[in-house]
C-alpha cells in the first residue's frame, strides 16, 4: 500500500515489492529490516515472510488511483533492482510510472550496475528520478559512473548513512544530492566536516543540496535520540530540490 511518510525528501513511499538482502557497508543496520518485523509480528499484509524479497503484484497499480500529484519513495522497503526481481516486474513498475505523469517517483537502488544494463534497453519515464547510495568510497563512489549512465530526467544520490568522508566527488550528470547520518541504537557517527564537504562541491558544480538529518550522532559528536539532533549544518536547514533549481531549469529549456 501508499503511506504517508515521515522521509523529509518525499511526500509517500510505494511498495510494489519488500524485503531484501545485503550488498554492503550501508546495509549493516538496515531500518526496513527492522520494520519489516515489526510488520510482521503485527499481522500486517505482505510482510507474511518479514524481510524475505517479496513481490506484491496487488499493489502495482496504486499511484493510478490517486489523482492528486504526489512525490513517490518506490520501493522504501526493498531495491528494485535486487537480483531476484524479474526484469519483467521492474518493466511493469516503470509502466505504472509512465501512466501516472502526474506524479514523481523516486527511485533509489545499491545495485547500480543492474540499474544501468536494464536501461540499456528501456527508456525511463520523465517522471521517473533515479538514484543510487554513496555511503562510502569503496562501495558508494563506483555506483555514480552506472547512474550516470543511466538515461533519467533527474539522477540523484543519496549519501546516508555518511559512513566516512568521500574526498572529491565527480557530479556530473547529477541534478540532487542528499546527505544524512545513520541513526537507530547501532548508529554510527557523521562527522560534521563531511557533509560540508560534500555541501560545497554540490555549490561549486551547481548541484541541489539536501540534508536530510544527523541521525543517532549530533553535529557536536554526542549520541542522543535522533530527534533532539535535528536537520540543522551550519545553523540553518538545507532542503534545495532539483525542481526549480538552476541545473533543471537548464535541463528544462534545452529538453
């Protein structure tokens, strides 16, 4: 089913398929594995086998039935791209999408090569945004070159949890950048000096910068409850979209 949702960058998550299974450092301390039990144990429909990779055919034509325009998270509880999802099914999904213009749906994978040779053959709807996870150099970095392949209206990374910090970061080709540290009781710390970092390569090569939270750590090192830490970097929320940003004007008047 659609809920509504508390992911400061969309507005409601769609799940046409839960579960899934772990492919690196981001991973460790997965917040849908947890809910996905708790689901369970609370008798909820289609979490029957809790965190195991479950289709949901039922719920694919959801968005269609809602006429407001809505920001959609796809697939919060799972990857769309995981191995054991059926080109088939990813095809009927991005369908979906191409029926519902007048939404926008977010699309958010770690499996990035399978993202780009899947597009290598199916064009993604304009209304579709794609992106991968960047938690660490060694597994986050690389997943920029698949998306960048990818032929999206929008390409967007998410940087939580910030695991360590990620240097200089090519963006090209990329319209959004969110960053956000790990929360939950085996959080691991995000240090301030690494989301400014990537604040200011976003400014310098023209890229919206979203921070999304610091997470079980706050901006001083100390671990508390996720919601005393709060949004602020520097003083003040940073919450830029790729809408109305100057990149997507561009990419608007040459489309």
């Amino acid at each position: 089913m659609s809920t509504q949702t508390s992911i400061e960058w969309t507005e409601q998550t769609w799940n046409p398929a839960v579960g899934c299974s772990k492919v690196s450092a981001g991973c460790a301390h997965c917040y849908a594995e947890v809910m996905a039990r708790r689901l369970k144990a609370m008798g909820v429909k289609g979490y029957e086998k809790g965190f195991e990779l479950t289709l949901l055919p039922y719920r694919l034509e959801e968005p269609l039935n809602r006429t407001k325009p809505t920001v959609y998270f796809v697939n919060s509880m799972s990857d769309l791209f995981h191995e054991n999802i059926p080109d088939d099914y990813i095809r009927q999904v991005f369908d979906v999408i191409r029926q519902a213009p007048q939404h926008t749906f977010q699309v958010l994978t770690k499996r990035a090569e399978r993202m780009a040779d899947f597009f290598k053959h199916y064009q993604p709807p304009r209304n579709a945004w794609m992106g991968v996870t960047v938690e660490d150099k060694k597994h986050g970095i690389q997943r920029l070159d698949w998306l960048r392949q990818v032929p999206a209206f929008i390409r967007f990374i998410s940087v939580e949890p910030l695991l360590e910090d990620l240097g200089k970061i090519n963006l090209d080709g990329i319209h959004w950048v969110i960053v956000g540290g790990e929360s939950g009781p085996n959080a691991r710390p995000m240090k301030r000096e690494w989301a400014l970092n990537i604040k200011l390569q976003c400014e310098q090569q023209n890229v919206a910068f979203f921070f999304k939270q610091w997470g079980g750590w706050g901006a001083d090192g100390k671990k508390r409850a996720k919601k005393h830490n709060g949004r602020l970097l520097d003083g003040r929320t940073w919450d830029a979209t790729p809408v109305g940003h100057h990149y997507f004007n561009q990419e608007l008047e040459s489309a």
